[in-house]
C-alpha cells in the first residue's frame, strides 16, 4: 500500500509513469539552450526550428524578436524591429523560426524576422521606414513601423539630415536618431544584452561605415561616398518554465 500511494500522489502532480517526464511543463527542442532557474532559453542565431514535445493545456513562452539591421550608406540605417511577448500561446508541435538578415550593401533594408505570429520588421536603410527606420540624407529621417504593426513592438524613426557631409543617424529601438547619432537600442528582455540600436550617420568624416554586430539587429553607420556598413543580423529567444 505505501507503494501505491506513493505511485498515486506523483500521478496527482503529472508525472509520467512510463517515462518519468514532468508533463505539467513545457518540453522542447532547438536553437542554443541554457537554463537559469526555473527557466530554459532557446536562442536562435540562425533560421531553425523549435519542437515543442510536450506542452500543458494554457501553455504560455516568453518571446524576444528582433529584425535584421539596415545597411548605412551616406546615412545610418535604422536597427531591425523589437517584439516582445511575455505570454505567448504555444503548443506541442513543430515552429519555423526566421532570423531576418542585416542589409548587405548600401541602400538595403534588413529583413524580417519571425516567430510564430510575432513579427519582427527589418531596419530601414537611408530615408528608407523600417522597424526602425534609416536616417535621412536631405530631408528628414524615415519613420519607425514596428509600433504600429499587428505585433507591435518598439522602433524609432532615424535621424535627421543637418547639413553637407553630415547625415542623419538611424533610428532604434530604445529612442530616435538625434541628427547623425543613432539611436540607441533596447536591453533585452530575455537574457541580457542590448539590441537594435540605429547605424550613426557620416560626419564630415571620412572612410567607410562600420558594420552592425551580427545578431544584434543594429544598423550599420553611414560613410563616405556612400560606402555604409552593413546591418547587423537578428535574434530570436524563447523562454518558459521548465522544472
């Protein structure tokens, strides 16, 4: 008898007889994996797909998005779109996650990234909207999108031009770009980190612009002649209970 109800209580508390496995939590695989706590955190640098094995009824993730970067040119391109959810609805089976590249050359926006409905804009290039959108060469800077996209999320509008030889910075996730300086990215919400921070614009400087970080989702900063860096690619984090 001791046995039996031994047996019965970790039945109560959704433990698998046959397999030992705490079904009352979310099982899954894919991405880069670490744990902190109660938590596991998939991170995905690169497209990929994340497997959910084992999901409870009502099961939520926390979710981090962010976009690839936009490419400077004379101006800075804007960071890539942040999205964040801290209750995202997920359930067993198989999810294709999209890390959005940055812009390669100059004048190329940055490309989305996705998970599940949650999407994360590319970064705008020069004069171009984006997430955050790319600072401006002879006029104003471009605007942000991601605030008002079905995701929501956070994006600034670049800077704008102020004179010969001094172009606009590219807007971030944290804030606007302020004349030639980008703006400044957002700290992460899952795990640690800042992201998607605008590309500074040219300066009356010369050389040519420096390249966003990969995975960080910033843009790259303005050069001479139009040579700007390129923008940096994306991110995406998943995050739930898993003990």
């Amino acid at each position: 008898m001791p046995v039996l109800c031994t047996f019965a209580a970790a039945s109560a508390r959704g433990f698998s007889s046959s397999s030992g496995a705490a079904s009352q939590f979310i099982i899954a695989t894919g991405g880069t994996t670490s744990t902190s706590g109660n938590y596991k955190t998939h991170e995905f640098t690169s497209s990929g797909t994340f497997t959910i094995t084992n999901a409870p009824s009502g099961a939520t993730a926390q979710v981090m998005v962010v976009g690839g970067g936009g490419a400077g040119s004379y101006a800075g391109g804007g960071g890539g779109g942040y999205v964040y959810s801290s209750a995202l609805s997920v359930a067993k089976g198989s999810f294709s996650v999209t890390v959005g590249a940055g812009g390669s050359s100059p004048g190329q926006n940055g490309s989305n990234s996705v998970f599940s409905t949650l999407v994360a804009i590319g970064g705008g290039a020069e004069n171009a909207a984006g997430g955050c959108g790319g600072g401006g060469r002879d006029t104003g800077g471009a605007p942000g999108l991601q605030p008002t996209s079905a995701s929501g999320g956070y994006g600034f509008a670049g800077g704008n031009w102020l004179s010969a030889g001094n172009d606009g910075g590219g807007g971030g996730a944290g804030a606007a770009g302020n004349g030639g300086t980008g703006g400044a990215g957002r700290a992460a919400d899952i795990g640690t980190g800042t992201f998607a921070a605008g590309g500074n614009g040219i300066s009356g400087g010369t050389g040519a612009g420096t390249a966003g970080t990969a995975n960080t989702g910033n843009g790259g900063a303005g050069g001479t002649s139009g040579y700007g860096g390129a923008g940096g690619s994306g991110i995406v984090r998943i995050r739930y209970v898993y003990q």
